[in-house]
C-alpha cells in the first residue's frame, strides 16, 4: 500500500517504512464504469476502515423526493460506502447509492489491515487527515453551488473538479471526465435544462468547451472565487 500511495508513508523514518512495507498489504477490488459500490464480495465488517481508492472516480449520489446530489471521489480518497446509515438518524429519508464512473481501484482496509498498522500511527493519520481533507473539499463545494448566477456557478464548479482530476495542456486544462448534462446539473444543484443553456453561454465566451471523446476543456484563467 506505501508504493502505492506513497504520500502513506511521508511521515515515516527509512527504517519504518521498510517495516511498514511487510505489513500495509490490502486486498485489492476493480469496480467497472456503472457498478455499485461496495462490491457484493466486499464484506461488511467491525473494526475496518474503508476503502481506498487507488485509481478512477467514484460518485457518491443522494436522493431526496424527485431530486439527486452527487459527489465524485477520486485517488486517495477513503471511502465508506458500507457504513451502516441506520446507525445515523434522519429526519429527512435519503437515498444513498454509490457507483463508479470510471473504471476504478480499491483497496479493501478491512479490520485485519487495521490492526497490522497500529504500529504505523504515522498511517492510520495520513488516512484521518484525508477524511477531513475531503470534508473541506465538500464545504468548498457547497458554497459554490450557492452563487445564485447558474453560468458563475457552473464555471466554478468546473474550475473545482478540475483542480483535482484536471490534466494542463499547453492551451488550457482538460477535464477528463464523463460528465453529461444530467450529472452537471445533479452536481450544481440545478435543472437539466438550466445547464444546457448556462453551458452555451460559457462556450460562446470560449472559456469552455465539450470535447469530441466526452471530456472538458477549460480556457483562460480560473474565474474569481475559485
């Protein structure tokens, strides 16, 4: 797991991460585009601490009535799709799903791999910090949605999700990610519609445009509040 995700062990001396090396072993799942998380093989277990992701994209996608929120998910996130959400009380019922959006790996960081790295603490806080991590990365998400001009707001969030899964290319940065008009406007808290029109907006001021493998591309510089 440290070769895999070598940012694990930054905080480990040489001699520790040699030790970590024979113990951080996980087992590993490939999830293809559209299955749900957690695989059926994957067990629900005491004492395990998720499932890390080493590779892909993973949505995480609330139901509330007739409308859906989502979150994407990417390496180096931990994720814990088998958290028992009966343990949590809601007054407001929601339906929770997880699934990938790409093909996707994980790492299984069940009970067994918890208690081999309680001697590794450096670890098992690498791994809490990314969990607050991904909460402010949520925060920031919400107050974007919040701007109440919906091409701003759409711009933004591409800028967002782009700071994480985007690639620079000498005339701007592509987002290569297979995201539709629907999964936009489930991710800006808008309407499909809304964001067929804000989107021609942003590309008749050739700041965005869709390219023809289903990726993103972003021009120009970040708009302020990014």
């Amino acid at each position: 797991m440290v070769d895999e995700d070598p940012d694990l062990a930054q905080d480990l001396s040489t001699e520790q991460l040699e030790k970590a090396r024979l113990v951080a072993v996980a087992r590993l799942a490939v999830v293809k585009p559209g299955d749900e998380l957690p695989p059926a093989r994957i067990p629900v277990e005491s004492g395990a601490l998720g499932l890390l992701m080493l590779e892909g994209v993973v949505v995480r996608s609330f139901g509330v009535g007739d409308r859906r929120g989502l979150e994407l998910f990417g390496a180096g996130d931990v994720l814990r799709p088998c958290e028992r959400t009966g343990d949590v009380p809601l007054i407001v019922p929601a339906e929770v799903t997880w699934w990938a959006l790409t093909p996707t790996r994980l790492a299984l960081l069940d009970a067994r791999f918890t208690r081999r790295m309680c001697a590794h603490p450096e670890v098992i806080a690498q791994l809490i910090g990314r969990l607050e991590r991904r909460s402010s990365a949520h925060a920031l998400r919400r107050t974007i949605i919040q701007q109440p001009r919906l091409p701003e707001r759409l711009h933004l969030l591409l800028w967002h999700l782009a700071d994480r899964f985007g690639r620079v290319h000498a005339d701007g940065v592509v987002l290569a990610l297979p995201l539709s008009h629907e999964l936009l406007a489930q991710l800006a808290g808008a309407q499909r519609p809304s964001i067929s029109r804000a989107l021609k907006q942003l590309e008749r001021a050739e700041v965005v445009a869709r390219r023809p493998d289903g990726s993103w591309w972003l021009g120009g510089a970040p708009p302020l509040g990014a």
